[in-house]
C-alpha cells in the first residue's frame, strides 16, 4: 500500500499548521455553498502546503461560483450532476 507514503492531519483548513513540505495533492471538498473554499486554499498556500508541483482539486456545489485568487488559477473544470470538480495551479 501507499499508507507509509501519506500523512494525514486534522485541522481546521482556516487556519493550517506551517507545512514542512508541500503537498503533493490537494483535495478541498468544503460544504456547499458556504463560500469556504477560496478562504481554505488560500490559507494552504500561505502555510506552504501549495506550491507549482502540488495537484489541487476541488468540489464544489455546480451552482457555486469560484471566486478569483490571486494566488491560484482554475485551470479546468468537470460537472457531475449537482457537483462540480475543479483543477487549479499555483499562480506564477
């Protein structure tokens, strides 16, 4: 298995821990429509676990929009249904 390969940490996704490295996936799946998603990706890149090697997905509700970040681009998105998987990438 890949378990000794991941590490897993709980947090409120507000407010990260400093990362020691930057993550090589990201998955943001927050609650429909309660407009967490660019506030916790944000926070993950201030805390470093985002960086241009990272691979970030994201669902969010179809209906939601993805408001602008700076730090962040949309680089392509599916919808499912009532669902919608986002990819971002850092920003240069």
């Amino acid at each position: 298995g890949v378990s000794d390969q991941c590490t897993l940490i709980k947090s409120d996704a507000l407010h990260l821990p400093k990362a020691t490295q930057a993550a090589g996936l990201v998955f943001a799946d927050p609650p429909y429509g309660k407009k967490l998603l660019e506030p916790a990706l944000v926070a993950a890149v201030a805390a470093g676990w985002i960086d241009a090697d990272s691979y970030i997905l994201a669902e969010t509700a179809s209906k939601d929009v993805i408001e602008p970040m700076p730090q962040l681009i949309v680089e392509k998105e599916w919808s499912y249904g009532q669902s919608k998987i986002t990819r971002f990438s850092l920003a240069p």
